[in-house]
C-alpha cells in the first residue's frame, strides 16, 4: 500500500506542535490530528514517545542550513556552528530534546559531520579533535538554552532581569554586581565573541599539534 505520508511531512508536523504548544503537547493523538487522520494510521510510522521525540530532532536537524566548505577551517567551523545556533535557537520547546535525545539517522548527523569535519581540516585529530568538536557543540547548545530560558521567555526583559541580579550580587558578590548591567548589554553579542574566544583556542591547539609534528 502507497504510503499517504512522507516522514519528512511527519517531522514537520511533530516539530509544529512542539514549537506550537510546547514538548507536552506532543501526542500520537495530537500528530495524528495534525496530520488528519487517525492514531492507527500514525502508528504505521511511529511506533511509541521515543520515535515521537526522535521525529523532533530530525526536524530540527533538517532545518541547519550547512554551508558549504570554503577551505578555510576556522571559517567553516564558525559558519557550521552559527547555523547549528540559529536552527536550535528557532525552536526552543525542542531545546530539551536537542540537548538529551540522541538519535541515529544519517540526515539528523549531517551538521554534526559538518562540523567535525571543518576542525580535522585544521590538523586536529585523535583526542584534540573530539575535544574540541565537543566544546563547539557544548557551547552552541548551552548558549541557546540559555538565552531561550532566561528572562525573554518569562516575560521580563534583559534589563530588569541585569537590575534584579545586581541588587543581590551587591550583598557580597562584587564580581557579579558588575557583571550584571554588562550581561544587559551584550545582548546578541555574546554567541559571537564566545565563539570567537573558543575558536582562538582551538586555533592554537591545533598551531601547537603542527609544532610537534
């Protein structure tokens, strides 16, 4: 029998939910009326919560927008992680799923190759590669978690939020009593000179592997 549904058309159901109504809301009940028809028939192309959730990552994974390599590695790196940050950032009820679901499907792991790929390029291998190629993808999840679960999504804004920080840091936390009016400011900076600061040291563990070569 001719499938009625590809599992692309799937995904992007799976994944409007989940941006729609939250992680919750997502149901063999909720996918199938989103598809209009009935949960027997979603049940012929996911079998249970774990393929449901795993239909999300694949969604999300799908929207990266890879770039093609340059030749430059540190480039590359920088635009894979960016598209990485901009694709995670769009979806943030996904978020949960991106961080802790792991799956499996070559298409979901095309901008995890990507990635790791542009640092071999630059003579990292072995440990250094693994090291580095997880510090980039910590640092791209970590960053959009928490810029999606910070003040923004409860309704406040960057500011009251820095204000209500530096009110509790001046009771014997200085360090974060400045810090708080600067977090305020660099709003839509900080993935950039992050990324920037992560790359620099990569760059120069990789210089340091050339050394000893």
């Amino acid at each position: 029998m001719k499938a009625r549904f590809t599992l692309a058309e799937i995904q992007q159901h799976a994944l409007g939910i989940v941006d729609r109504d939250g992680l919750s809301a997502l149901t063999m009940r909720s996918l199938a009326a989103s598809l209009r028809t009935g949960p027997m028939t979603v049940y012929n192309y996911v079998d249970g919560r774990d393929a449901l959730e795993e239909l999300v990552v694949d969604a999300v994974s799908a929207r990266v927008e890879v770039p093609e390599p340059t030749g430059d590695w540190i480039a590359d790196t920088r635009a894979v992680a960016t598209a990485l940050w901009r694709a995670v950032r769009a979806h943030p009820a996904a978020i949960p799923l991106v961080l802790t679901r792991r799956t499996s499907s070559p298409a979901s792991v095309v901008p995890a190759e990507a990635l790791a790929s542009a640092l071999a390029c630059g003579g990292l291998h072995d440990d250094d590669l693994m090291v580095a190629f997880r510090t980039v993808m910590s640092f791209v999840m970590g960053i959009a978690q928490a810029e999606l679960a910070g003040p923004i999504t409860r309704g406040a804004t960057r500011d009251s939020a820095a204000q209500r920080l530096g009110a509790l840091a001046e009771d014997g936390l200085p360090t974060l009593a400045k810090l708080a009016p600067i977090g305020a400011a660099l709003a839509g900076q900080e993935f950039d000179r992050g990324l920037e600061m992560i790359l620099a040291g990569i760059r120069l563990t990789a210089a340091q592997s050339h050394d000893h070569a």
